[in-house]
C-alpha cells in the first residue's frame, strides 16, 4: 500500500462524520463571503464577527515567496498528487497553510524555523536550497526528520522534526479537507435513493393499498424533483 492509500484509509473514518457546518448571515455578510471564502476554498456562509476575523487575517502575509515555494515542493513529496484528483497544489493546501499559520500565530516559529532548516542542511550538504535540490536529496533530507519516537511528547523533539510532523500534518487535513480531497476520498456523503413504495406483496399480506390519489402524487419517480407545496388547510397542492 503506498502513501497516499495508507493516509486516505486513515482519514476515511474521521471524514465520515462530518464535513461541514453550515452558518446563517445577514444578506450583507452574505455578500461579503462570497468574495472572502473562495480565497480560502470555503463554501459555505459566515457570522459577521467571522468576516471581520478573515478580512483581517487576509490582509495579512505571512509566508514569502521563497517559503511559498519551499512548502508547495514539501507538499507534493509529503503527498504525491495522482493523475485523476491531482495533489496538494490543485488543493490549495500551500494557501491553507499560510492561512493557518496567520489563524494559529503558535505554527508560524515551528513553519519558520522548520524551512530555514531545510535550506540550511540542503546548502549545506548539496550546495543548494532545498526547493532546487533534486528529489533524491530532498528525500534524504526528510529522511533525517519524517521518523520521531511517539513516547517523546512532540514539544521535546528537535525543532525541525516538530517541524516535519506540523507540515505532515497540515498537508494530509488541508488536502483531504478540500473539494480535491474528498472526491480522492470518493465520500459521497447522504445521497438519496428512488423508492417506489411498499411493495405490492406487503400491502396484500396486510390487506392495505395506496389511494390512487396519492399514489400518483407522492410515488411518481417523474415527480420526484418537485417541491411539494400545501395550501393554508394542510391540503397537498403538487
């Protein structure tokens, strides 16, 4: 089992119960979401307190290019993208890091510190920064921090391996949390069926059956996109 398999099999469980939590806003803050929340991948609305939070953090830069770059490189490695879905790039998870590293202001010493490892030990070693090494010498330097003792709390370890497990970390829940990742996961979530009523058999068994004005409104499968309307006595108009 490679990789990827082995973390979606982890995620499966966790990701069943639950995605999403759906927030009611005002028409304004509405508006305003729509143009904060694609940055971000988020789909759904937000309390105005929420957008004030976010039109903060987005205007703020915590990453610079050079970091960005390093991170887009220690994604891809950490979760190599497939053909069909695509990887942690297609996914945002490079935005979705720098957004919570400004979100959560304790990862950004471990972020920091973490990539100015990578670039120290790669120039040091191959005489190059870490995103234009080649692979094989990224690998061998990962090697060095992808590895902990699980006994050790985390806040004890080196620097750069608290480093190596935030970004493991942020990598897998930022791709597996996005439109890309789930449909990786192949979650479908609650999908409805076609029922075409009791059957036949049952109704006789019982001595029951449908009325036929019913029968037509409410077990036509042609119908089943309609939304059903009443009038002010409770009487089904559709």
């Amino acid at each position: 089992m490679d990789r990827r398999s082995s973390l979606k099999n982890i995620l499966l469980g966790s990701v069943a119960g639950g995605l999403a939590v759906h927030g009611c806003t005002t028409r304004e803050a509405a508006e305003a979401a729509d143009q904060l929340t694609p940055q971000i991948g988020f789909e759904y609305g937000r309390l105005p307190e929420e957008l004030e939070t976010l039109k903060e953090l987005h205007s703020e830069t915590f990453l610079n290019p050079h970091e960005l770059e390093t991170i887009q490189v220690l994604c891809e490695l950490i979760l190599p993208p497939n053909e069909e879905f695509g990887g942690p790039l297609e996914a945002g998870v490079p935005e979705f890091i720098e957004f919570m590293a400004k979100d959560y202001p304790a990862f950004q010493p471990t972020l920091r510190g973490g990539l100015m490892w990578l670039d120290h030990k790669s120039n040091t070693a191959f005489g190059a920064e870490f995103k234009s090494a080649s692979e094989e010498q990224q690998k061998v330097l990962m090697d060095e921090i992808a590895y902990y003792d699980p006994i050790v709390p985390m806040d004890e370890h080196p620097l750069e391996i608290q480093f190596f497990n935030l970004m493991r970390n942020l990598t897998v829940s930022g791709y597996y949390t996005s439109k890309v990742g789930i449909a990786d996961l192949g979650y479908k979530g609650n999908s409805p069926n076609i029922w075409d009523g009791v059957p036949q058999e049952v109704l006789d068994k019982h001595g029951l059956a449908y009325e036929p004005e019913w029968l037509e409104k409410c077990v036509d499968q042609s119908r089943r996109g309609v939304i059903a309307l009443w009038d002010d006595e409770g009487n089904l108009l559709t």
